[in-house]
C-alpha cells in the first residue's frame, strides 16, 4: 500500500512541476502570470512533501489518518487540475 500511495503521489507531484514549468515559461515570455497558476502547484507539492514525510513515519500515525489525508490532498489535487 505505501508504494502505490507513494506512486500515486509521485505522479501528481510532477504534474504540478509541469504547471509550475508552465507558468515560468509564460512568465518568461512575458505574460502576466495570475498567482493561482503558481500558489496552488506549490502548496500541492509542499502537502505532498508532508505527507511523503508522513509516510515514511509510518509507526506514529495510524494508516487510516494518512489515508484520509492522502484521498483529501488528492481530491484537492483533481479540483486544481479541473480549475487550471
């Protein structure tokens, strides 16, 4: 189960990289970047590092917490790729 959550996790963080690759490029070109286009990725990947954290923590906290926390920085996670 960590690796599969650590996979899942893995690949949505570099899906956020991509947007925040997206957004520097743009930026670089000039565009007006709004700061939603870069301050949600990065508080994606910064929940995301916590709960990589979390995960290798794994004896302090019980696998149904980070399990609900997981399902709800994924949900957040599909809201911003629905909202971008």
């Amino acid at each position: 189960m960590p690796r599969v959550l650590a996979t899942i996790l893995l690949i949505v963080s570099l899906a956020m990289f991509a947007l925040l690759g997206i957004a520097a490029v743009n930026l670089r070109s000039g565009e007006e970047v709004p700061t939603r286009d870069w301050a949600f990725p990065m508080i994606i990947l910064a929940t995301g590092a916590i709960l990589m954290w979390m995960l290798t923590r794994r004896p302090q906290f019980s696998m149904r917490l980070y399990v609900a926390a997981f399902a709800l920085w994924l949900l957040t996670a599909g809201f911003l790729f629905m909202v971008l």
